[in-house]
C-alpha cells in the first residue's frame, strides 16, 4: 500500500500503466477524505500547448524509481474526466471519475466531497 507520507515525492514522476506504457506526468494526489489515504491522481497529458489533466486511481498503484504504474491500461486513462491545469475539481464531477473506473461513489453523510488534493 501507497502511504500518504510519499506523496510529496511522486510528483513529476512518470505515470505509466500496467504494460509499461507512459500515460503521461503526476501533477497531483487527491486523498479519501474519510482515510486520508491516497485515492486518486491527476496526470498532465496531450501536447505541450494542449495539457490536461486526467483522474486514475491509485489503488494497486506501484511506486518505482522515477515512475508510479498505475492498474488501467492507457486507452481507458486517456478517456477518463478531465480537467485544465489550472483547473479544479468541480464537486458535481467528481461522481462520474468513480463511474468511469467502475468505482463506488461514497460522499460524506452529509454530502462532503470523497476526494481533496493534497
């Protein structure tokens, strides 16, 4: 299991999914905010006049020197939502990144946001 005492160090690492595939540079780590643990990550991919920022989650992620590799093949990180990079996560988007990966949406009892960037 990724610790969230790592997470300042995965940033700007390359992203690359199960077959070793580059998908694209780590730009941030968003937590469960019932754990703390990390849940999500965005990755900066496209062209350099065109980056973007796409979700995949971190769970079976495998921290390596200079890479994290990520459980999902490349094609289905490249479709998941999306947002600019200097963009934010609007909350009513953030049920559909779950969706994407077949995922459960859990909010707080009280509606509070699943994910927070750390």
């Amino acid at each position: 299991m990724i610790h969230a005492a790592d997470v300042r160090e995965w940033r700007n690492r390359d992203v690359v999914d199960a077959e070793s595939h580059k998908i694209g540079v780590l730009e941030a780590v968003y937590v469960d905010t019932t754990t703390d643990e990390p849940a999500m990550a965005t990755v900066r991919t496209g062209l350099p006049t065109r980056h973007r920022l796409v979700f995949v989650p971190l769970e079976d992620a495998i921290a390596g020197p200079g890479y994290l590799k990520v459980g999902y093949v490349k094609a289905l990180v490249k479709q998941a939502p999306s947002i600019g990079t200097d963009d934010v996560l609007p909350a009513e988007q953030e049920e559909a990144i779950f969706k994407h990966y077949g995922l459960a949406y859990k909010p707080g009892a009280a509606g509070e946001r699943q994910l927070a960037r750390r």
